[in-house]
C-alpha cells in the first residue's frame, strides 16, 4: 500500500537484521509478534454497529499505531423498483484520512481508497464469490424491500499492517451490527357492510369487524412494514461467525514476519494478504488472497505460505471472536442497568 521512502542502505539494514538469528526488529517483538492490540465496538450511537481498532498505540504516549473505525449503517431499498436487490445487499467503502498520509498525493490517495475499497468489497461483499457469507436476515419483505448494509471504513492512522486492522475493524463492526425487526403489514379497503345507521344519504360504509391497518396473514401479501417499539436494538447479522480476517505475510528470502512497521514494509520484497474465514463446525476458506510486491513467488512457495498462513489467521480469529465476546458482555450488562433504571 502506502509505504515510507527508504534509501538502499536503510532497506538492507532492515532486511539483515529480520535474517539475523536471532531475528531484530525495532521494537524488539518476535517475527511472529503482533504489537498490541486494541478494540471496542459501539463507537458511533447513530450506526448500527461500529468499531475502532488501534494496532500498536504506545501506551505511555497515548498515541501512535494504525487506527481504523469501522461503522455498519442500514437503510431500506425498494425491490420492486429496481433500486435494491432482493434479499439485500452489502457495499463496502474505505476512506483514509489525508492526515494518515500526509506525504501522499490527492491522486495517490484517492487510489488508495479505491484499492482498499475494492479488497474489502471483493472479499466481503461479492455477489457471486462469496455467497456463503451474505446475511440472510437483511430481507424485509421477499421481491419488495430489503436492507442495504454499508459498511464504511475511516483509516485515521496508518503506522503499518492496515489491510490486517482494516478486516479486524470492519469483522468487528459487522459482529456489533443489529438489523431492526420489523414487522409486515398490508393496506386494504375494508369490503362494504351496511349497518342500519349508515343507511342514511351520504353515510359511509363503515366495517365494523375490519381495519384497513391489517398485519394478519402477511407473509405473502404485505405492502410495507413498520418497526415494533422494542427496547433492544434489534437482531444480530446472520452469519456474523462466518466473517472472514486478514493476515498478511510479509515475506523475505528464508523469513517470514507478522504485523510490519511501515518502515518493514518498505523494506520487504512481497506481501501476501490471506483472508480466511471460520465457521464453527466447518473447514477454514480461504476468501480471497492478493500478493504485492516486485518479487516473485514460486507455486509451492505460495502453497507453503497459505498454510502456513491458515494457521496464523485461526490464532489472530481465535483472540478476536474473544475480545469481541468480553465486549458483548460489556454492552449487554450496560444495556440492562440502563433498562432496570427506566423502570
């Protein structure tokens, strides 16, 4: 992606010392070290669902790191009229702040977004590539209105591994994400019984046994829908176990290191982004996969890699699906303190 500028000798210094035994890197972590970690979800009370990731924040400073927020918003599309799709659909949108990339260019940036935008689309949202993981529950009413889920991403801080924190924002966003219940209703003219006070000229007709608001028998008639008072936010995104995350592989001759600093990835040859998911009881899948860089990889070097990568993305997916529980936890006994206190 968006790498620092490095002169021949920095770069070869870097390299060395990644080969060296045992391996040095600048802040001291393992090869297959990540930096710490940080995430909570239901950031943006308008959204959703939402998340924001830091990965490396200094803790003394209280600064530093990548940084991704990632926020889930719904809205009805009509079917009928061509403007949504039947049984919904997701967008995937991806801005990074010019402060983030202040030594880049407005063009260089804007095709930065764009790439970004495209991976996180491609992997997550793509129609016919991965149907297994589109939420079953964002049909409103079949062949007539559905929701569009727009998944929007703001990178605020960019200090390396940004694909990786880009999928572990937008994983988390879409695990908070809750779909509004709603409940089908029909309009119809109420059939004409007279009543004996209604036979005078110009009384209407009035049917006393029926309304014209009727939410009986609607699973097959229903012209629109509203949404039932409830407490709770709604129901969670079908599938939300199936979400895939990113590891990304940066890749020396003989080494292989995790999590790299933007001065690493400008000094690496190839980077091998591995997106898998794991649904319980299932095999991993392997969603997608892009390799950047001048080098070459050779095919059972690549097959090495996605193995071996499988193993670290199960780690990195494990810690997550983890913190992404404690934070459910955290926001579920919230939400019933402040429910009993509004009783």
């Amino acid at each position: 992606m968006a790498a620092v500028s490095l002169s021949k000798s920095e770069r070869a210094y870097i390299q060395s010392s990644l080969k060296a035994h045992p391996p040095l890197r600048a802040d001291g972590r393992g090869l297959l070290d990540f930096r710490t970690v940080l995430l909570e979800t239901g950031v943006a009370p308008l959204a959703n669902g939402s998340a924001r990731l830091n990965i490396g924040k200094m803790a003394r400073e209280g600064g530093g790191g990548t940084e991704v927020v990632a926020a889930v918003k719904l809205e009805v599309e009509d079917v009928e009229t061509g403007d949504g799709v039947d049984g919904g659909r997701v967008v995937c949108s991806v801005t990074c702040s010019p402060a983030a990339y202040s030594h880049l260019s407005s063009n260089a940036l804007d095709e930065l977004q764009h790439d970004l935008s495209v991976i996180l689309q491609q992997t997550i949202a793509h129609p016919t590539l991965h149907p297994t993981l589109h939420p079953k529950n964002l049909t409103i009413i079949p062949r007539k209105k559905a929701w569009l889920l727009n998944l929007d991403a703001v990178v605020l801080a960019d200090a390396g591994n940004v694909v990786d924190a880009l999928f572990m924002a937008a994983r988390a966003a879409l695990w908070d994400a809750k779909v509004p219940r709603t409940r089908a209703v029909q309009y119809r003219a109420p059939e004409t019984l007279k009543s004996p006070r209604n036979d005078a000229p110009g009384a209407m007709d009035v049917d006393e046994g029926t309304s014209g608001f009727d939410t009986r028998d609607m699973a097959r008639t229903a012209a629109d829908f509203e949404l039932p008072d409830y407490w709770d936010e709604g129901e969670v995104l079908d599938g939300r176990d199936k979400w895939p995350i990113c590891v990304t592989l940066n890749l020396l001759p003989s080494v292989h290191l995790l999590d790299a600093t933007l001065a690493e990835e400008a000094s690496i040859p190839l980077r091998l982004h591995l997106m898998f998911s794991f649904a319980p009881s299932a095999p991993p899948i392997l969603q997608s996969m892009r390799l950047l860089g001048p080098a070459e990889l050779e095919l059972k070097d690549l097959k090495d890699s996605i193995a071996v990568g499988e193993r670290y993305a199960k780690e990195l997916f494990t810690a997550l699906e983890s913190k992404l529980r404690e934070e459910d936890n955290r926001r579920n006994i919230k939400a019933r303190d402040r429910f009993a206190l509004m009783r």
